[in-house]
C-alpha cells in the first residue's frame, strides 16, 4: 500500500466493508489504522475479532479520527447520516453507495470536501470485483491514487471521465454478475434436464464460466475467442445459430439497456415520469 499509513475510518459494517477490509489486512495495511461504526455493534465486534481493527462508538468519533471515510451504507441512509455529522477540515470521501450524485455530497459536507463515488460490484466479496470510480474537482492526483489502491485489494479498476458514466457501468458490470449468473442457471436447468445430476452439471458449467473468463482475461477479444470455439458444422456453432436465430444478443443488449435507464431515474429521482 501507501507509504504514509492514513486512518481509514468505514462507516457501515455490512458486506462490501467487510470485503474492502479484509483487503486491505491481507494485503499489509496495519488494523491500527482502520476504524469502523455501525448502528449494529455485533457487526463491527466480527470485523474486530476477524481483523483486529477498532471501533468507532459513533459516526462523528469516526470522522474525527480518520483521514479517509469511507461510505459503506445503504444510498436511502446517506443523507440523514451526513447531516448528523459536524464536519471540520477537509478529508477524503469514498462513496460505494450508488445513485447519490456529487452536488447531495457538497450539500451535505461543503463544497471543499473532495469525494470519490465507486460503483464496485459483488465480486469483490470474494476479491474479484470490477469497480469503476469518478471524482470530483477537489480531488487531488495522490488521492486518486491512494484510493484506486484500496479498491484494488478487492477488485480491478477503471476511472471515468464523467459522473453520469456511472449509470452506464452500474448497467454492464454493477448488474452485471447477476447476467452471467442468469446464463448459468439456464445452462444447469438444461444440464438437469438432460439428465445430469445436479451436483455435476453445477460443477461443470461454473468451471466453464470460470474458465472462460480467464482465457478472456489473457486475450480480451472475445469475438475470437468465440469463433475459435465454433467449428464449422459442430455442436457449438449449433448452439450459437440458435441463439442468433431466439435473439439471445438482442435480448442480452435491451436488458442492459434497461438497467442503464433505470440507473439514470435512480440518480435523478425527480426528473422521472
């Protein structure tokens, strides 16, 4: 991690703090250094026990102990907890809580205060996230750094140029697992009922996403990768005619499409119709 070892202060104890945590411990950053609160005491006692980090007996201790808050609650308990909070000085902001734009954060925290918005997904619970980060003006180059390197104790990361690029990401990889996860279940419905015992086909069609992903991972052109696959007259190619012909990408692409748009009305609740 960084050299110069800032206090990190999470507020909320659920899972993506959990996550980010035990990073942050297996990758070396000292527990001394990590505070978290949460109205759920017995969550912040199982981070204790399982990280040794300290706790924080309220939100406004938290703030005036740590260099860098991270917001780990729930996006519909984001206002009222800020406004509880008697902020001085300026700290970083890091915010995994989606919807809540940057002008609710200046609001609620002054203007000076510079903020990082991440729109991580479920992966990194198993440290195999892809979060995407967007910040404000006040940001200064060292805390993007600072804050990209946290992130990646859990997951891969890319910035955006453009806040509103996060209803576009929260669509593709924050919904995302849960598209690839709908391919899976189809294919072990069908593995079923073709005969296989639930155990087996379970087994061999997560192994086959997984390792499909990882072939992805060493050469990301995954137009070739599929073709490479899809022998002239085989079982493959088989497959994909159908799923050309039943619309599979068209379907795949407006329920992405959806999600982007219901994104945007989260974001902007008072623009929706």
């Amino acid at each position: 991690m960084t050299e110069k070892k800032q206090t990190l202060g999470f507020i909320g104890a659920g899972n993506m703090a959990t996550a980010l945590i035990g990073g942050l411990v297996q990758n070396g950053y000292p527990p001394s250094a990590i505070l978290v609160s949460d109205p759920h005491l017995e969550k912040c006692e199982a981070l204790h026990e399982s990280f040794g980090i300290s706790i924080a007996k309220s939100n406004q201790q938290l703030i005036d102990n740590a260099d860098v808050i991270v917001l780990a609650i729930k996006p519909q308990m984001m206002t009222d907890c800020l406004k509880a909070l008697n902020v001085s000085g300026t700290k970083l902001w890091i915010s995994v809580a989606t919807g809540i734009p940057f002008a609710t954060y200046a609001q609620l925290l002054g203007e000076q205060q510079p903020v990082i918005r991440v729109m991580p997904n479920t992966p990194a619970l198993v440290g195999q996230g892809a979060s995407a980060m967007v910040a404000n003006a006040m940001v200064t180059a060292e805390q993007r750094t600072f804050s990209e390197t946290l992130l990646q104790t859990v997951s891969t990361t890319v910035w955006c140029d453009e806040e509103t690029d996060l209803n576009m990401v929260t669509g593709i990889s924050g919904s995302g697992p849960a598209y690839f996860f709908y391919v899976m279940e189809a294919l072990i419905e069908e593995a079923v009922a073709q005969g296989l015992p639930l155990k087996t086909a379970q087994q061999l069609v997560i192994q086959t996403a997984f390792g499909a992903a990882s072939m992805a991972q060493a050469d990301p052109d995954v137009s070739t990768l599929k073709k490479r696959v899809a022998a002239k007259g085989g079982t493959t190619a088989a497959a994909l005619d159908t799923f050309e012909k039943k619309g599979m990408a068209k379907a795949l692409k407006a329920g992405a499409q959806a999600a982007i748009a219901r994104a945007k009305v989260l974001a902007n609740p008072g623009e929706a119709s």
